[in-house]
C-alpha cells in the first residue's frame, strides 16, 4: 500500500512551473521538488489546501492511494 504523489502531472496540466508553485504557495522550491517527485514522507494539510487553491483542483487530483 501506498500513497502516490501526481503533483507533476497537475502541473504540467495547468502549465506551471515548480518556482512559480513554491513562490506562490511560500514554501522552498526544494520542499516543492521532494514532493513532487514523491519523496516526502508527509505533507502538512495547510500546503496541500495552498496547491489545491493555486492549482484549482481537489486533493484526490494529486493524491492516489494504491493496493
């Protein structure tokens, strides 16, 4: 079981730039580059409402819980 991270694929959909994200959502574009190469071992609520709201989607669009 695990969790996959689809950050990079909502990304590309809205064409926006890893350093764009992290400068609008203030957090490192370091940070930004862990998760979304699905290397983060959590992800605070708070950041993920920020790439929802930035992003315009849900967290089910870059959140995947698979078997």
């Amino acid at each position: 079981m695990s969790i996959i991270i689809n950050l990079d694929v909502m990304m590309a959909k809205r064409k926006v730039r890893l350093g764009e994200l992290a400068k609008s959502i203030g957090i490192t574009e370091a940070n930004l580059s862990i998760l979304k190469n699905g290397k983060a071992k959590a992800i605070r609520l708070t950041t993920l409402n920020e790439i929802c709201n930035f992003l315009d989607c849900q967290p089910g669009d870059i959140l995947e819980f698979k078997q």
